[in-house]
C-alpha cells in the first residue's frame, strides 16, 4: 500500500507539516474500520510522531494521537514514537527534527526537548495529569514551518 492509498483508507488529509499528515482522528478510523476486522488482534502503533523543528507542538500532536486511540475503545496495546532523538532523515538529511530529544550534529550533545519532558511526565504519573496538560499541551498550536 502507498502513502496515498493509505491517506484514502483514513478518509483524507487534515493537516500537513513538512509534507506529512497531522490526522490522530484518522489513526482511529484506520484502526478500527479496517484493522481491527481484519486482523481481530492488538494494535500497536509503531512509529508515531512529527516533524516540529522549533519543538512548538509536538507534545499536542502526541496527547491528540494518544487520546484518540484511549477514547476509541479499540485494542491498542503498545504506541511508539517516532522518534527518540533526532536522526539523519533519508529524504530530508538532518534538517527534520522528529526526535523528543535534540541532537546537535556537531558535537553530538544530547538535550531533552520540552515534548520530551511531557512524554517523560506521562510515563512518571500513568496518564497526563491535568498540570502536565496544562504545561506543556494547552496553547500550543500546529504551524508549517
């Protein structure tokens, strides 16, 4: 299946950054229109994130896609972001910045982005408390950059 075969079976676009989709509505319809009949097993969402070179709405794209999968009563049983840290990205080289830590390339210094702090938050506390919310998701908007 191609990416636009894949855009098709989630009904649509909704919003793209560097050429990529913003559609946690999507992953849910995805995921239980077609996955879940067919498959009848866990979901486990591999590979899940976006690229926010300024780190300015990264953690709204992860608690929307999170949310999305909890309030959608299907099985999902595993979700893994894309990605860690900072990477050489095949088509973009080192100027997309997927990663909840930031790499810089020439010295090789690692440093948690303000989404890593908010992802760290949800594991420390099983959930997203209503202060993390507050700190690091509420305000922040998606932009192209």
């Amino acid at each position: 299946m191609n990416i636009f075969s894949l855009f098709t079976l989630c009904g649509g676009l909704a919003f793209f950054l560097y050429g990529m989709t913003v559609m946690s509505k999507s992953l849910e319809k995805m995921a239980g229109g077609k996955l879940e009949k067919l498959l009848k097993r866990p979901i486990w969402v591999t590979e899940n994130g976006t690229c926010d070179n300024q780190d300015a709405f990264r953690a709204r794209y992860i608690y929307e896609h999170l949310h999305a999968m909890l309030r959608s009563g299907l099985p999902f049983e595993r979700y893994y972001h894309w990605c860690f840290c900072d990477n050489f990205e095949w088509l973009e080289g080192e100027s997309a910045r997927f990663g909840l830590i930031n790499v810089d390339y020439a010295t090789q210094t690692r440093t948690i982005k303000r989404s890593g702090e908010f992802y760290a938050d949800m594991i420390r506390n099983d959930g997203v408390t209503d202060e993390a919310y507050n700190t690091y998701v509420r305000g922040e908007v998606y932009r192209v950059e």
